[in-house]
C-alpha cells in the first residue's frame, strides 16, 4: 500500500459496491479502497449519533490505508453523518483530506429525468426522516415535488441475499404500493439507498410501465469525474495503478465476498478488517 494514494468508497455494508462498479467503469485507472461495516449493518433504523460515529471511524480507517478523499457510497450516512465530518471533524485532520457523499450529486440532476415533475425517493429511515432529499432537490429543482417512502426491510432482505427470492415480492410490492398511493403523477423513482440496485429487476416488474427507475450509480460517478476535473489539488495526488482492494468489517470473508461479487458484478476478494 506504500506510496498509494486510492479513492475510498465507503457503505454499511454492500450497497456502495453499486457505486463502485459505475465509478469503475468510468475512471478505471484510479486505486481503489472499497469498505464495508457489514459488522455493523444496517445503519437505516440506527440513531444520528451512532450512524455519525460508525461512519467517521470508517472514514478514519480508510484515511489511514492512505486514502486521501473518500466517498459515501451511502445515503444514510451521507444524510446523517457528511455535514458533522466535512464541518466538524475534517477540521481536526491533516488538511487536504476530503469526504463527500452521494446526495447532493444525486438532487442536482434528478429533476431532469421527471416530465410530471413528481418524483417518488425511496430510501431507509434515517434517509427519509433525515429530509435531505426534499431540501436538496428543492434547492436545484424547486418546480419538483418530491414524495417519499421508507423502506425499512429492503435493506435487510438484501444484506441476507434475498433480494432474488419469491419472498422479496410481498415487501416490494408493499413499499411501492404506498409511494404509488401519495400520487398518480410519479413518472420518476429515484432508489436513494446504494443497496436497492440489487432489488431494481423486481421494482421495475411491479411498477406501471410509464415510470421510470433511476439508480445512483452512474450519477454519482459522472459526479466525481467533473469534481477531480475542478479539483487538480485532489486529482493530482491520487494514484493511478488500477488497483481495487476490499475489506469488510465482518469476520465471514467467503459471505462477503460471494455477496459483494453480485453487487459488483465481478469477483470480489476481500480482507477483514476488524473494528477497533
Ligand atoms: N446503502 C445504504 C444507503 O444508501 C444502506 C443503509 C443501511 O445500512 O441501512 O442508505
């Protein structure tokens, strides 16, 4: 790891992984370091506190594998944690470190997809409570009206790897029936949560076929891209060697990488890296 300056992508658990992937494919020469507190996971049900301390001391692990900007695969931490670290606690670590999150990005251009310009966010808990979205896209797009449902079990079907089971359908169906009843006019559903791409096959097949579903992934990536674009500082630091490492904070490697390798898309190796 000498020498290496990576990118450092962090999630709960796999969610970020959906991330990743279309970070990936768009800046492939970059380093990587993929973390995930599957330990820990969920955070969506989890108080502010403790979503904030559980994601500065993976923010801190990753700057200490020598990641000198990381990003929030996350929408629960980037709404319960990003303002305390880029405002409170960045201030105490070495200048120069950076950490950005995935809603901002996101509320900057979802107003473009919608023609009703009624969107239905679907996310956790602490997403939905936190209000980030319907502050943030009202900043960019105040014409929009936004709707929002939490989906409190999808987080959890999905750690457990029964986001392809007949199981899954009933919450599904459950979660869409009620964003679905708020209005007639959604013709757009934003998965704010980086673990929904894995339920999206059957989020599409349940929802009417003039709605359209928008994953994060690739918004987040392009995002990234014009931020190295117009911060050379950061651009120039981070090193180029294509490399990709993973850890996880739970002991069951073999799980987490037979997990991580569907949210990927690639076979994922990984190392556990306990928590302190
Ligand atoms: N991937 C996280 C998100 O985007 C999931 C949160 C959780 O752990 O509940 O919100």
């Amino acid at each position: 790891m000498e020498n290496k300056q990576p990118i450092g992508i962090f999630d709960s658990g796999y969610g970020g992984l959906t991330v990743f992937r279309s970070i990936a494919n768009l800046l492939p020469d970059y380093d990587y370091i993929y973390l995930g507190d599957n330990a820990r996971a969920p955070y969506g049900n989890r108080s502010f506190n403790t979503i904030h301390q559980y994601t500065w001391e993976c923010v801190q692990m990753l700057f200490k594998m020598g990641c000198p900007l990381v990003i929030l695969a996350c929408n629960t931490a980037s709404a319960k944690a990003l303002r305390t670290i880029q405002q409170q606690d960045l201030q105490k670590e070495d200048r120069g470190k950076r950490v950005l999150g995935v809603i901002r990005p996101t509320a900057e251009v979802i107003g473009n997809y919608t023609k009703t310009k009624e969107i239905g966010v679907l996310g956790t808990k602490g997403t939905v409570q936190s209000g980030s979205y319907l502050i943030e896209i009202n900043n960019f797009s105040p014409d929009v009206k936004v709707h929002q449902q939490a989906c409190p079990l999808w987080v959890p079907l999905i750690e457990n790897g029964e986001y392809d089971k007949p199981g899954a359908d009933y919450f599904v169906a459950s979660y869409l029936d009620q964003i679905l009843s708020q209005s007639a006019n959604i013709d757009t559903i934003l998965l704010a949560c980086t673990h929904y791409p894995l339920l999206q096959e059957k989020i599409t097949a349940y929802l009417p076929a003039h709605i359209q579903v928008v994953a994060q992934g690739d918004i987040v990536a392009k995002s990234l891209q014009d931020y190295l674009y117009r911060h050379p500082e950061m651009e120039k630091k981070l090193t180029k060697n294509a490399m990709q490492q993973f850890f996880t904070t739970s002991d069951d490697t073999p799980d987490f990488n037979h997990h991580a390798s569907l949210f990927f898309s690639a076979q994922v190796e990984s190392e556990f890296i306990p928590l302190r």
